[in-house]
C-alpha cells in the first residue's frame, strides 16, 4: 500500500471507518505501507484534535504542530538507516512540503519502528500566526515491523527529484526485498504536467480517468507550479494567473506545447494573457491538442 502527500484528514475521512480498520488489518497481519508526507502523517497517532491517525506506530508529528512551508531540507541517516540506505550519502537535502516531523509517541503492542533519518536543518514558515517549532533532531524516515507487516514513512518528498530517487528505491526495497527499476520522469518521452484544481471534478476527472490510464503519456500534476527540467507538454485546467502566464512563457519559450482548457468565459478571458498556449473548449479535445 502506497499513500501518497496530499490531505491526511481528507485521507482518512475517504477512507472511513471501515476503510480505516481494513488498512490497519491489512498491514497487521502482514502488508505492507509506504508513506510519504500526508501519507506519513496518516500512519502516526493522533496529536491534535480533530486530525484522527491510524496509530500504526509509536510516533507522533510534533506538537503543535503547525505547517512549515515548502523548502528543500537537510536530513541525516541513522546508524539503522544507513543499513537501509547502504548505497545513499548520510547527510542529504530532500524537498519538503510541510510533512511531519516525528517525535515519540504512546507505545504499540507489538510493533519496532525505528528512525532511519533525521532532520538536520529547518523550514520556517514565518506567515503562520503562531511560532513553528524546531525540526532539527526530529524524525525524517521512519521504518520496522508492526505486527506481521513493516512500514516506511517517509516525512519528507525524494520522489521529487531524480538525485534522491535512490532513497526511495530502498525505501521500497527495505518493505518488499526488490527494488524496482529506475523510470526518471526527467528523460521520458511523452511527459506531461498537469495544473488542476482538486476542487475542479472535471479536471480531476480528466487528470486520473483520461490521460492517466493513456499509455502514451507519463502524467504528474505540477501543483506547486516547480519548473521541471524536462516536459514534451503542459495541460492547465484552472484559470490563469499571473504567476502561472510567466511559467507558461517559460514553457512556451522552450518549445514545450502547453494546452489550455477553456471551458467557462472566465477561464476563455483568462486564457489570453497565455501567449503561445494552444486553447480548447473542452476536455475531449486535450489529447489531440497534444498530440498535434
């Protein structure tokens, strides 16, 4: 079981009660859970109100706790961690987009997690009203045995750049024995970045049902707008803005197709500030527009 970032209370409110007690049956008696970031947090126990947990291991994000921004992060490999990394540099900077930082917990029956990483730097966010704690010293990964099965979490994001790709090929390693083949988005033929709004069921749909299951195409959603050194074609489902026509002109510039979807007279109006951007009115035309 693969959880990704995103929401954890919206994760786990998808995966309700039943959903919750199947996932926790599923890795006691002897599956297997990576997390990353939201993911991670959904595994810990519960530390502030209101932000249920499956309570899977001893740990806990550190509280309060409080969103710390988007940063690229020094982490430092355990002594553990290190047997699980064996290939890996100890000192490391990882991206990080406001996961956990764990601290012990309650203890578990039957369950031996141990850290394999820590956070050696920090990321403050310096807008949120009340003071953000240190996360030097804090849990980064997180690895070991819960009842039958054996988890990875993973606080912050490796997958989001090729150099740190290795840590999560051991990651996956360390749950199943295999590491699986490299794939490096950066070298694919046929990648496409997607801008959506997750509020958009349109572009949702679009995104998973369409050019998802489209064998012709290696689909990530680009959601923080980072500039990936290398895409065939760019699709933007919401309604421009200013930061998203100078990334556009960007892409234009490069020669990357960008296809817009206009679909409402706000989003047409919009849509011109995109100079060099091909624009359709509606989702069934996307994959011709990039194929064109």
């Amino acid at each position: 079981m693969i959880q990704p970032g995103g929401g954890c209370k919206r994760q786990y409110n998808a995966l309700g009660d039943k959903g919750v007690e199947a996932l926790r049956r599923f890795v006691l008696d002897g599956g297997k859970y990576y997390g990353v970031c939201a993911g991670a947090f959904l595994a810990l126990q519960q530390s502030r109100p209101g932000y249920p947990r499956l309570g899977l291991v001893p740990f806990k994000g550190d509280d309060p706790s409080h969103y710390r921004g988007i940063s690229p992060v020094r982490i430092e490999l355990t002594d553990e961690g290190k047997k699980v990394f064996p290939h890996s540099a100890t000192n490391r900077t990882v991206y990080y987009a406001g996961g956990p930082a764990a601290v012990p917990g309650e203890s578990v029956p039957d369950a031996e997690i141990e850290v394999l990483a820590r956070y050696t730097g920090r990321v403050i966010n310096t807008n949120q009203p009340e003071p953000v704690e240190e996360m030097a010293g804090k849990a980064a990964f997180l690895g070991g045995r819960v009842g039958k099965g054996k988890v990875f979490l993973s606080c912050p994001h490796p997958e989001q750049e090729e150099f740190n790709f290795d840590l999560v090929r051991s990651g996956i390693k360390y749950l199943t024995g295999v590491a699986p083949s490299p794939v490096y988005r950066d070298r694919t033929r046929g990648a496409v970045a997607v801008w959506y709004r997750p509020s958009n069921k349109a572009s949702v749909e679009f995104l998973f049902n369409t050019l998802n299951r489209d064998s012709r195409f290696c689909v990530w959603n680009d959601k923080h707008l980072q500039d990936l050194s290398h895409v065939d074609a760019v699709v933007v489902t919401g309604k421009a803005a200013k930061d998203k026509a100078k990334a556009v002109a960007s892409y234009v510039a490069r020669g990357i197709r960008v296809v817009v979807v206009a679909d409402t007279e706000a989003k047409r109006k919009a849509a011109k500030a995109l100079k060099g951007a091909v624009v359709v009115d509606s989702y069934d035309k996307v994959v011709d527009a990039l194929l064109k």
